[in-house]
C-alpha cells in the first residue's frame, strides 16, 4: 500500500481496542459514583467522531448523552454539565486549546474528566480525572478515537443492563484492526481511482445518515478542506432535500457514504435523486467491505470506522496527486487565531 505503515496501523488500532477492560473499569467506578449524564465535548474534528457514540446513548439508552462545542461551553456553561456529570474529552495532540479550558471549566462545576490523549505527557493527559493513552498519528486517529468512544458508550449500557451482548461484541472488537487492514488492502485501487476523483474537482459535496454522517462531516472539513484546500459542502442526508439538492446537476460532484445502520433509506433516497440529475455522483458503501470476525449488529456499529480507514488510502492518493502533503496548512498552527 502506498506510504502506509501495516505494523504501526495494527498497534496503534490494536492499542485502542485493548483499552475496553480499562474502559469498564473507569466507567464503572464513575456509575457507582452517582454520574447521572455523559457530556463528549473535543473541539473540531475530534468532536465528530464522538458523535456515533452519543448517538446510540441518545437512541438506545436511558443514560443522559450530550455533544456541544467546547467554545461555546467554556462561554455559557450548561445546567447539565454538573457535578454529577462525566466528561469524554479526545485530542490527539492532548495540547488543544479549546479542549485544555473545557477541561478547567468541566472540573470547577465538579464533573469528572476522561481523556482520550496520544500522549500522557500533556495537558490534557496530566490533568484528566481518568487518562487513556493510546498513540495515535493524524492519519490513525480517527478510527481509535471512534473505537474509544464507542466502548465508552457500550460500557456504559453494559453496566446498566441496557445490552445483553456486550461479551459478544467486546470479542469481536479485538478482531477489527486486522479486519480493517485488511479492507484497506483490497480497496487500495479503488482509493487510488476515487482519489482521481476528488483531485479532478475543486467542490464536492459529501452527505450520510445515522453514523456515517459525522464521517461525511469530518471528511469534508477536516481532511479536505484543512489538508488539500478543497472546497466542500458536508450536509445531512435529512437535510439533503431541504436546499442543497438545487445545486445539483451534470458535472457536481457528490459523495453518499453509507454504512449499515437503519438510516439507509436516507441515503438510497438521495441517490435515487441524484443519479437522474449529476454524472458525478460516487457512494462509499460499507456494506461491500468484507469484515472477517465481525457480526452484523458490530458491523453496523463501526460503519463511520470502516469508511475512515478507507478513507486513509484515498488520502494517500490524493496528497501525491495533487502534490499537496496533508500536512501543508496556511494558517493553522502557524498564524494567531
């Protein structure tokens, strides 16, 4: 595979498996300590991949789940975020602005702090309530931070007899990373061919449903409009036909990433659409992908996971392609903000 690294890959996705007993054991000491709530509160990109995993508290649990932005929390503060709340805080860096005062104004109102860090030796890694370290770099990160999220998640109904098959399913966690390395070898040149695509094109858009939308989300804004420069437009399969089906015709180039949740008829809706009206139009469908080890209660689960690790090699294509490196920035990181 083309500038990819399998043994790095398979430790740093194994790391973030193996942290389920640790997971429970955090969670567990947090339930028992009257937590009544759970708040995932990253900043940028890291917030979106915790989505799936407040989404399926949300839907499937009686336990009370909220997302928000970091920012706007440090200003207005929440009449939820209390003392009897938990804190899921992701950053690969652990240096995150953002998430460092999140962190300062989630323990003065008493909650508890879980980091999810890729280096102890930070902020956000020094001063969690509970830290879990798992090295990440910015092209694994992604999927560790989606497995993270989702054990917390899963432990969290677990414990509360709100899953019967948690065994089930934590047994079949620890067969993901090899099914993953594995979907990225047989979809590497379809990565290179899709890669063609988006290099071809300065606009696309990207939609999803249930829990490929913050995938979609994320891919748009974080990966191609900060790493590559290119413009695009993330929006809901919900939301598709309520505005930004009007800018569709020959030549728009449009994403549909489909997992294998119940929120597909969304996306087929879209593509019924959108198969009339644009020659452009290109979907990314999990339910394809041979998942060796994985059920279908699991496989739908991890969904936005698989198209992240697919997703990883079209990157590759593309940043030689356009001869652009994903880490070439114009302001971030380097220029006051």
């Amino acid at each position: 595979m083309l500038n990819f690294d399998e043994a790095r890959y398979l430790k740093i996705q194994t790391g973030a498996v193996a942290l389920a007993p640790e997971i429970d054991a955090v969670i567990g000491k947090l339930l028992k300590g009257g937590a009544d709530n759970i708040h995932f509160l990253g900043t940028g990109g890291a917030a979106y991949l915790m989505q799936p995993a407040v989404a399926l508290l949300q839907r499937q649990s009686s336990f009370r789940a909220y997302a928000g932005y970091s920012a706007e929390l440090i200003i207005s503060g929440s009449v939820n975020l209390n003392e009897r709340s938990i804190v899921v805080i992701p950053s690969r860096s652990g240096t995150t602005k953002e998430s460092i005062a999140m962190l300062a104004a989630a323990r003065k109102v008493g909650a508890k702090v879980i980091t999810l860090v890729g280096h102890k030796d930070t902020p956000l890694g020094e001063q969690g309530d509970h830290v879990l370290v798992n090295f990440v770099a910015d092209d694994t990160s992604s999927e560790s931070f989606y497995v993270q999220s989702l054990l917390i998640a899963l432990s969290i109904m677990a414990q509360r007899k709100e899953i019967a098959n948690y065994a089930t399913l934590a047994r079949e966690m620890a067969a993901l990373p090899k099914a993953l390395l594995e979907a990225k070898r047989a979809f590497e040149d379809e990565a290179n061919r899709v890669a063609g695509i988006i290099a071809a094109s300065s606009y696309h858009i990207f939609t999803g449903a249930g829990n490929t939308w913050p995938e979609a989300h994320y891919y748009g804004m974080c990966i191609l409009e900060e790493m590559q420069w290119i413009r695009t437009r993330p929006v809901h399969a919900s939301d598709f036909f309520h505005g930004t089906l009007e800018v569709v015709e020959k030549g728009v180039s449009l994403f549909v990433f489909q997992g294998e949740d119940q929120y597909r008829p969304l996306t087929e809706r879209v593509i019924n659409f959108a198969k009339q009206y644009t020659d452009q139009l290109h979907v990314l469908d999990t339910a394809g992908i041979k998942l060796d080890g994985i059920g279908p209660e699991l496989r739908a689960l991890v969904s936005p996971v698989v198209l992240a690790a697919l997703l990883e090699r079209v990157n590759a294509h593309i940043e030689v392609k356009r001869n652009h490196p994903l880490t070439t920035r114009r302001y971030y990181n380097r220029v006051a903000y």
